[in-house]
C-alpha cells in the first residue's frame, strides 16, 4: 500500500476514534443544569471581533440594565473575556485560545459577539471557525433560532444540530493528492437524539402540533437517513405531535411560498442545511441584523446573532452603526434561559417596539441613521416606559 494510502487510512481511523470518545462524552452528560440551583449566574460577556465588540457593548448594556439587582445582590456576576479575536487565535494557532477557552469554561452562560471566520486567500492562515469550535467544545448541541414575522402568519423556530453533520469534521478534511478530496460528516445515534428530543420538548410546551425534520435523506441516505430515522423513533413519544418530512432544496423553495410557509412551525435539521436555511428564514423578519440564536447544551449555554463580523464596516469605520438588534435579541433569549422569562418578555417588547413600530430612531448601518448605544439607549427608556 502507498504511503499515502496508509496515511488516509490513519486519518480516517483517527476521526472514527475522536467520534467516538466524543459519543461517550455524551452519553455521561445527560442532565441539564438547573439554574434555578446555583447561587450565582455567571454570564460571560465575549466580543469577538470585527463588529462583533460594539454590538455586544449594546447588548451588555441592556442585560445589566435589566439585571440590575440581580447584579446588586450577587445573583448574577458579568465576566468580560477579552481575547477571541482573529490576531489572537492566530497568534495561537487554535480556534480558541487555551486561556480563552478557560475562562468560558468557568461561566455559565455566553454572550458572544461574531468573530471572523478565516478562509482560504486570507491574510491569516485557515484555521477552525471559533464558533464551530465553541459549539463543539461546550458541546453546544442545539442552535436555536426563532423567526416571526406575525403579520405575515411567520412563527418558525429552528432546531439545527449543532456539534454534527459536515461541520464535526468540517476543518480536518482529507487532501489525498491533487485530484482527491474528500470531506467527512458525521451523524451519531445520541447527537440526533438530542436534538430531535429538543425539537419536540419545545413543540411540547409551546402548544405545537407539528415538527418538520429537514434533511437530504434520498440522496445522502446513510448520516441524513439515519437523522431522519431517529426524528420519526422520537416523534413516537409525542403523541399529537406531527411529524413531517421535507428535503433541504424543496425546504427552500416552499420557505418563499406564502400560503405554505406559514404552516411551519418548529424544524429539526443537520447543521449545515439548519445555517443555510436560518439565514434565509431570517430575511423574511428583516434580514440577519435582525435575528439572534442560543446554542444550547446541558452544561454551557452561549447566545449569539446569526451573522458574522463584517470587517469592512470596520475598515470604513462603520462599526458604531452596526445594528445591535442581533446581539439585543440575543440578550433576550440568554434572560429567558436563565429563569428571567419576565424580563425577557419586556425586552422583547421594547425591541419589537422601537424596530417595528414607532422607529423613532433607525439603524442604516451608516452615519445617516442611529449609532448602536443609540438605539440601545432608546430600547432602555421604552423599556423603562413600559
Ligand atoms: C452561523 C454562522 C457560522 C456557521 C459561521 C460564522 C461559522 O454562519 O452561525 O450561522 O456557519 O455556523
Ligand atoms: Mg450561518
């Protein structure tokens, strides 16, 4: 056998074995953790780079608005990590920096802003997404992420499989010589579980009566097959709640028909169709500026916007305009989570409130609209008037 031969299959044996210890992770981490239990919440508060900074600074501004005797009382404590930026981790050579990553380890729940993701052609090496490695190491299993556009009947709310898929080994492909490469995903009995449970626990208690799982299972039939196979075992325990079955392309075509979008209402799907799919859904509501997520796992639990950092706002020194309401919807869900749903609800209101209806003050991602501590600073006294 070729020297390179052997070399493939090594590394197709290592990624079997890291899967696997991965799975066995899993296994012994089946409880969630009770906020409710623990004396003190610690919220991480990271801001990543690009934009990612002032919009969190906004958002940050709101949770401790919201939280102030919380925050008085020692029931929540914020901790700023400084240090996810690009130069950082390149400077490091990882995703995440070890000093970094141990000081997200030691909160509870993240509020993150976006951080770049490198490509290839890009002035710093290609390294992994710091946000698909964060998912991973928290093991942040269930990306979040809700679309409502109420007066056009749109109520969505998304359940993509965060830790799996064409992502768990999204960075570690094999160039087996200059004609050959090859990309591995990964589908694992416990990680679709999860997810699939996650999905209808929520269908559950918001009163749903349908879930739609989404894959490719006719064509990618083993990983997607298997999804789909384990989200119909699941569907089981769920008596008057439906389940249906769509693939990604006819998913995305039926998203923009008006008379059967609406009839959506709570998706389960593989991570890479569940980051395309939100995106788009996210248009619908007023595009991704508009739109957080939470990546929930049992222990950890980190919020985010949908969208990355755009470095050119920066170059042109646009970052002060950057539109907040990403990472404010994320504060929102990052307040819910904790056991703060009343909290969460006025900020939703106040938000839906300033973006929707009376618009006092508009966001145009230039110096012709609202800085972001502006517009926060308007989302605080419509909360306040409440
Ligand atoms: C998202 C983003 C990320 C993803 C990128 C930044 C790695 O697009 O959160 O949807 O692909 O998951
Ligand atoms: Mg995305």
């Amino acid at each position: 056998m070729s020297a390179s031969m052997e070399a493939a299959k090594e590394k197709f044996v290592a990624v079997i074995e890291k899967q696997l210890a991965r799975i066995e992770k899993m296994k012994a981490e089946r409880e969630f953790i009770d906020y409710t239990t623990l004396d003190t919440i610690i919220i991480g508060v990271c801001g990543g780079d690009g934009i990612g900074p002032a919009i969190t600074k906004a958002s940050k501004r709101i949770l401790e608005f919201l939280l102030a005797d919380e925050l008085e009382s020692g029931k929540v404590v914020f901790k700023d990590i400084e240090g996810l930026t690009i130069e950082n981790r390149v400077k490091a050579g990882k995703a995440i920096p070890d000093d970094v990553l141990t000081e997200l380890k030691a909160c509870h729940v993240i509020l993150k802003g976006p951080t770049t993701t490198p490509r290839a052609g890009d002035p710093w090496p290609n390294i992994e997404s710091a946000n698909v490695a964060m998912r991973k190491e928290l093991d942040l299993f269930a990306n979040v992420r809700p679309v409502r556009v109420p007066e056009q009947g749109i109520d969505w709310t998304f359940f993509r499989e965060n830790t799996e898929g064409a992502y768990a080994v999204g960075s570690e492909g094999l160039h087996f010589n200059e004609d050959l490469a090859i990309d591995f995903t990964v589908t694992t009995q416990e990680g679709s579980e999860r997810i699939a449970r996650a999905a209808f626990e929520y269908a559950k208690k918001n009163g749903k009566t349908r879930v739609t799982a989404v894959t490719k299972a006719n064509v990618i039939k083993t990983t997607d097959g298997k999804f789909l196979n384990i989200c119909k075992e699941v569907a089981k325990d769920y008596p008057g709640i439906e389940l249906d079955d769509w693939y990604i392309d006819i998913m995305t075509a039926k998203l923009v028909d008006e008379k059967r979008r609406t009839q959506f209402q709570v998706l389960v799907l593989p991570n890479l169709y569940g980051d395309i799919l939100t995106d788009e859904a996210a248009e619908f509501q007023g595009g991704v500026g508009t739109a957080g997520s939470s990546n929930l796992g049992k222990r950890y639990a980190m919020f985010e916007a949908i969208h990355g950092s755009a470095p050119r706002m920066v170059a042109e020194g646009r970052d002060i305009y950057a539109d907040p309401c990403s990472m404010i919807r994320a504060a929102a869900m990052l307040l819910s989570h904790i056991g703060y749903g009343e909290k969460a609800e006025k900020l939703e209101k106040a938000l839906d409130f300033c973006m929707y209806q009376e618009k006092k003050l508009v966001i145009t991602g230039r110096d012709t609209g609202a800085t972001g501590e502006e517009f926060a600073d308007y989302v605080m006294e419509t909360i306040a008037a409440q």
